[in-house]
C-alpha cells in the first residue's frame, strides 16, 4: 500500500529555514565542542526572535488566581470582553487612538489572527502584495488560502518596505490587497506614517484592503515612528494584526488579537468559532493584568533596555564590516549585510556557527531579494551575552 497523498497546498509552503538552522545550532550545543567541561564554548543563540523577558509578575500572578478559581471555561468566540475594552483603552493612553472595543477580536496568537483574516479575504487566483525581505510565515498564510504572495523587492532606499508608487505600480486585475509589517522582521523598520496613509489610500481606491502587522507595535524607539496604522486617515477600513508575544513578553501563551473593520468583525468570529472555538482562557485572564500601571511602567524598562542592546550592537557589527544600512527603529533586529566576508549568507551563518559558536539567521527565510547579502541578528539577548557574541564574531572574521 502506498503513502496516502498531502494536500497540494503544502506545494506552496517551504520549509522554515530558521527553525532548521536552530535544530542544526541546537544540536551543535550539544555536543562536546559546546561542552565548558571539555573546554567548550556555549553556543550563543541570536537567531529566534523571542525576548529574554517573561510575563510581568502581575501577569503571572493573575494566571495563577484564574487557575485557583476556576476560570477556565470556554469564553466567546472573540476573547473576553474586559480584556478587549482593555486592549481598547490602551490604544487610546498609548497612541491618543480611539478604537471601538466591539471592533477587537482576541486571538491565539498573532498566528491565527492572521490565518483567519487571510481565510475571510483571500481565495485561489487572489494575489497579494507584500515586501521582499518580510517574515516568512506571512506569505504562507496567504498561500495557505490558495491565494498568491506576491513579493516586491524593497531595498535599504525604501527602509526595505513597499510605498505607494510600488504599490499602484504593482497592481493588477488579481490583486486583492497588501500584507505589510510595521516594525517589520527582520528588519526593524517601520514605514512612516505619511507613506502608510498613502498606502492605504491607493489601495482603498482600488477597491482592496490592508492589512499591517503590528505586534512590534509597543517596541519602537524613534518617536517618528512610533503610531498605529489604526490612526491613520482611513484607519477605521485598515486590518490591524498584533499580539501579546513581543512588547508584553508573553511568548508561550499563545495570544494576539485583530482590530477590523466593522463588516469583518462577524465573519471572522464566525471563522473563530469553528476553527478553535476560543483563545485560551487562562491566558485571557493573565494578560487582563498587562495593562495594570506597574506592568505597562516594566515594559517601558524593557523597551529601554532593547534599545540600549540595539545602540551597542548596530555599531559593533559596522565596526566589523558588516554594516546594518538602515537602523532598526523598533523590535529586536539587526538586518546587516555580510557581503564583504562571504558570497553567501547561508554559508556565512553555517561558519559561524560551526566555529564561533554563534547561531544567525540567514536571510533566505525572508525573500529571494539580496537573500545572499543579508543576515538578521536578534539582540532579543542580555547585553552581556551580545557583548560573548561580537567577541566571538571578531575573533572569527580576523
């Protein structure tokens, strides 16, 4: 009997290359090289983007009372109502944005969020316009629709995101609308607000919709930048994707949200239903305490302290001849060029983990575009074990 056969979908979805360089350092890490017993080094990771902070402890603390008490059954479909007018509220004391709190869908994840406004929007023969470098698993939930992620080259000039002449450029009878990220991974940039509203105008105009991944929202550190979509003129029309993973340090939990249009609300709680019925009760109740004073006052320290890891590491790597030509204005990447050290970011990133002992992320995940030039750091790390890291990267490239 033969193998029962996939779905033809999987055709379009490749291969995380980044959780495959991970499985490859990990296994590095393990071995005697990486040994300090055997007069090894610990393998450094600076290539997932996951922060070294956790849940505040009012977070925790509110977890385990919920567990205590019992709240754990089912919520509605779209979260619960305090957390949503609290997500709501926090838009307007972060960002002076109002948002009708009847417009938040609560999410498990930001990856769901965004599998389930792609399923309400895109279908087979839609195509999509998204910039080229932009996080992989966005264009595969588009694919996922049967939908076409079609990627626009976007270089150092345009802060590696698309503008508006690209976009009316680019437009075709198919295309549907465009998938963007601001902050973006792995580059950290942000698209300025004037460009965004134009943006979305022409794709208003054109009859399509936009949707702008925000889940490094809270980590920006250039006040030009720093704002919602959702503010914009027109933001009422803009999908909104985000999360309590990055800014909140709530990885685990499994935990996003949407801000739709109205007319999308329904049809997307009606996804929401069936797919998983609701997000995670536990972590609902947790992340109510997000927004308490004492918890908002830590995730500023932290910003702070992202930014002073960011200030350290961009002119570290330029001082090794890797240059970063665009600062990051938020997250916690670093998108450099290793041009000048290897025709290959991925053979680039094999050296140095083999033999300094230090895990990147090459930049073949984000896009065909300069894939070769480009490597992203994450300075998600403590200073400390950045300052191991650069050591390390000057010892090999000398």
């Amino acid at each position: 009997m033969g193998t029962p056969r996939l779905a033809g979908r999987l055709e379009h979805i490749e291969p995380f290359y980044v959780m495959e360089l991970a499985k490859a350092a990990q296994r590095i890490a393990e071995s005697p090289a990486c040994d300090p017993a055997q007069g090894g080094e610990p393998m450094v990771f600076l290539n997932i983007g996951e922060p070294d902070f956790t849940a505040a402890s009012a977070v925790q603390a509110a977890a385990a009372a919920a567990l205590a008490g019992g709240r754990t059954q089912y919520t509605q479909a779209t979260g619960l109502e305090p957390l949503r007018r609290r997500i709501a509220a926090w838009y307007g004391q972060r960002f002076g944005v109002a948002v009708d709190p009847g417009r938040i869908v609560v999410t498990a994840g930001a990856s769901a969020a965004l599998q389930l406004v792609c399923m309400a929007l895109f279908e087979a023969g839609d195509e999509v316009l998204m910039p080229d470098p932009s996080y992989p698993c966005n264009r595969h939930f588009v694919a996922a629709t049967g939908a076409t992620a079609r990627l626009l080259p976007a270089g150092p000039g345009a802060r590696f995101q698309l503008d508006a002449a690209g976009v009316r450029a680019a437009w075709t009878p198919a295309t549907r609308g465009v998938l963007l990220a601001s902050p973006g991974n792995p580059t950290g940039t942000s698209i300025d607000p004037a460009e965004m509203a134009a943006i979305a105008a022409a794709v208003a105009e054109r009859g399509g919709v936009t949707l702008v991944d925000e889940i490094y929202l809270g980590l920006s550190y250039d006040e030009r930048y720093s704002h919602t979509a959702l503010g914009l003129p027109g933001g009422d029309d803009i999908v909104s994707i985000n999360s309590f993973s990055k800014y909140f340090g709530m990885t685990g939990w499994r935990l996003g949200w949407l801000v739709l249009p109205p007319w999308l609300v329904g049809p997307v709680e009606r996804l929401a239903q069936n797919l998983y019925i609701c997000p995670s009760t536990l972590a609902q109740h947790a992340a109510l305490a997000c927004f308490e004073p004492d918890s908002l006052a830590e995730y500023e320290r932290r910003r702070a302290e992202f930014r002073r890891r960011r200030d350290f590491v961009v002119p570290a790597l330029e001082a090794l001849g890797l240059p970063v030509p665009v600062m990051p204005d938020g997250a916690f990447y670093a998108w450099f060029d290793c041009s000048r050290h290897a025709d290959s970011s991925w053979a680039f990133c094999q050296r140095l983990m083999q033999n300094a002992h230090v895990a990147l992320t090459p930049g073949r995940d984000f896009g065909p575009h300069a894939a070769e030039r480009y490597v992203r750091l994450s300075f998600a790390s403590s200073l400390p074990t950045l300052h191991t890291a650069i050591e390390r990267l000057r010892r090999e490239l000398r």
